[in-house]
C-alpha cells in the first residue's frame, strides 16, 4: 500500500462565490421560507463545529450484478474523517480522510499524529492532497467514491438558498434547484456536469436543527438518489453527520429515448456511517485532542 494512506485524502469544494443578491434571487425561485433562511444562516456554525471534531467513517461500496440485482463487488473503507477550512483558503471547505483500513485489512502504516490534519490544511500540502484523492479513486470501486458531505450542505448555504425554489412548512420543506450553479455530479472532477436536484429537507421543528436531507437528480443516462441524516453526537449541540445512503440507478427512457423520472435498475450502492465523534481543538498555540 502507498505510503501516503498514512494521511489524509482531501477534496476542495469548488463553488464559486455569487454575485446575485437575496432578492434577486427569490425572484426566480419565489420566497425562502423564514425556517428554512434560518437554516441556511445557521449552517456556519455548523461548519465551525465541523472542525473542532473528528470521526470514525465507515464506507461500504457496492457494485450490483443488473441481472440480479445483487452485489456483484463489494468494499469498505474505514478512515478518521474531519471537515475543516484551509487556513490560505478559509471560504473553501475540504474533507480530510485518513484510511485505517481497506475491506478489513489494516492500511500499513495507517498510525498517524493529530497534526497530520492540520499539516495537510497548508498550502505547501497542496500537492499531496491532490495525489492522495487520485489514489482515493484508484482504490475505491468504479463509481462509488464521489459522495462529499460538506459539498451538498453549502449549496444551502445563504449566497445560494435563493436557487431553490421551496414549498412546505414546519418541518418539512420539498425543494427544486432553479438558478445557479448546480452540484457537480463528480465530486472529485471540478469539470464535472453540474445537476439541479430536488428533494426534501427536514427540521427539528420550525426553525429547528437539521435532521435529514434527500436530493435526487438525473444525469447523462443514470438517476441518482442521496440521504443524509443528522444526529447530535458526542459534546456537540450540533447536529453531525450520521448515515449518508447514495444509490446510481439506470435512468429509464421512453419509446422515443426520453429520460423518464422512474428509475430503473440498480448500479452502484454507497453507504458512509459516521461515528465515534472526538473533540479535536486548534487554537493560534497549539493543536491538541481533547
């Protein structure tokens, strides 16, 4: 094994800063419900809280036999996991990963130091994050490793929350991207065709905390479903990551070769469970695990 699973895999969020404002933007969308801007301006906090933790990531990747639809290949990847801003680049959020093991077998030299995450958050680490996301890929099965948590949750982030257009109340709000940039389909690839999905999001109550997030899209000849749920853990009065499901199916066509809403069979599967939440506190000084 490479010696570089002995750090992090990392990935920039390329989401280019807008410049339409709120209002105009609620033109083309129609009005953000006042629970759902709250959520939108709540989630730099979020973010922050974001660093000050890291997690055990548990990652099982399935490659389905479409005649039967059963697994056919199946991986899984364990790593410590953290989300944090780099310190040259403080607008962009990364996920940084370090692998433990690989389907069970322990990564050869997978023991690491706390500051092997703050060392790859420098400029200078630019180089080897981006090496060890290529190696990320090569080791994960053929469309699986493209999930990234962060990626999803800024786009409703309050520059943005106008691309959508929104409909419910309370708790559950159902939702349409409209405008914008839209989400990568590859997160790793910045060229990416970029989709507009629609889903649902659900709060803890009006105005309350995140619980869960669905998106849904259809790209190139393929469906796509996502899942994200969202739990206090640990310390944190903030809710972490806790079960991300995503699901690539056919996408069905019509008699005329018309993309159809109604998935077909089942491709690729990726489950990612988040656990074991530990404090991990940065200050000007110096780095330490609580």
């Amino acid at each position: 094994m490479n010696a570089a699973w002995r750090t992090a895999l990392a990935l920039r969020l390329l989401l280019a800063p807008s410049a339409v404002s709120m209002a105009s933007k609620e033109a083309i969308g129609g009005p953000v419900p006042p629970a759902v801007l709250a959520f939108s301006r709540s989630l730099p906090r979020l973010f922050d809280e974001f660093e000050r933790v890291v997690a055990r990531e548990e990652m099982r990747q399935e490659i389905m036999d479409t005649r039967s639809d059963r697994t056919a290949r199946r991986r899984v990847l364990a790593s410590d996991y953290q989300i944090a801003r780099l310190e040259k680049d403080p607008d962009a959020l990364w996920e940084f990963r370090i692998v433990r093991e690989v389907d069970g077998r322990i990564v050869r030299g997978a023991d690491w130091r706390l500051d092997d995450f703050l060392r790859l958050r420098h400029a200078d680490a630019r180089a080897e994050r981006l090496s060890i996301v290529d190696l990320a890929r090569t080791q994960s099965l053929p469309g699986c490793y493209w999930h990234n948590v962060a990626l999803v949750l800024i786009a409703f982030t309050e520059p943005y929350v106008g691309d959508f257009r929104w409909r419910g109340r309370e708790e559950r709000y159902e939702f349409e991207q409209v405008s914008g940039l839209g989400i990568p389909e590859d997160f790793f690839d910045p060229s990416s065709m970029r989709h507009y999905p629609r889903g649902v999001l659900i709060l803890g109550g009006p105005g309350g905390p995140l619980r869960s997030l669905e998106l849904r899209f259809t790209a190139k000849d393929t469906s796509v479903a996502m899942s994200l749920a969202f739990a206090r853990q640990g310390t944190s009065d903030l809710p972490m990551p806790l079960r991300f499901d995503i699901e690539r199916r056919a996408a069905s066509t019509g008699a005329s070769g018309e993309t159809l809403r109604s998935p077909g069979r089942t491709l690729n599967r990726t489950t990612i469970e988040y656990s074991h939440y530990r404090r991990f506190t940065v200050t000007m000084e110096e780095k330490t695990r609580e």
